[in-house]
C-alpha cells in the first residue's frame, strides 16, 4: 500500500487538512500505526504556529508472502517565506 498527504496554507488550515487526510487513508498494520504517528507528529508540530506552511508525507509497505519486508516514509513541513496576502 502507498499513501500521501499533502496540503499548503495558512498553519492552522495545513494541520486541519492533514489531519482529515491522515484520517481517510487505512492501511495494513504496521504501516497503520506509523501513518498514525506520522499524523501525530504533525499535529504537535503545528500546534501554536503562524505562517504559511507546506506539507509533503508519504509512505509504503513492501510484503512478500504476507510477511512485512519494510515501510518507508519521508515527511517534509516547511515554512514558506515571503508569502502574501
């Protein structure tokens, strides 16, 4: 199963929106739970922040036979400067 999320905004409308999108994709465990904690560290990540930010996570897990052979992910939360309105 591969995943992404990805959203640009204001900080409070980027925490909003990756977390509905954390919360509509399901997968096979582990890779649930490292989703879940993904999402998680982006919620405290945004928490209490201003400006215009930029998410990019995504993710997969590798099964042979039914038996987990790895999961990778890679996370990126950027601010993006000079923004305006």
């Amino acid at each position: 199963m591969s995943w992404s999320v990805s959203a640009i905004g204001k900080a409070a409308s980027v925490k909003a929106k990756a977390a509905e999108q954390f919360a509509a994709i399901k997968c096979n465990e582990p890779e649930e739970t490292i989703k879940n904690k993904l999402a998680e560290a982006v919620d405290l990540a945004l928490t209490d922040v201003d400006g215009v930010i930029e998410i990019k996570a995504s993710g997969s897990q590798y099964t042979n036979g039914g038996k987990v052979i790895y999961n990778n992910f890679a996370i990126t939360l950027n601010q993006i400067y000079g923004f305006i309105e």
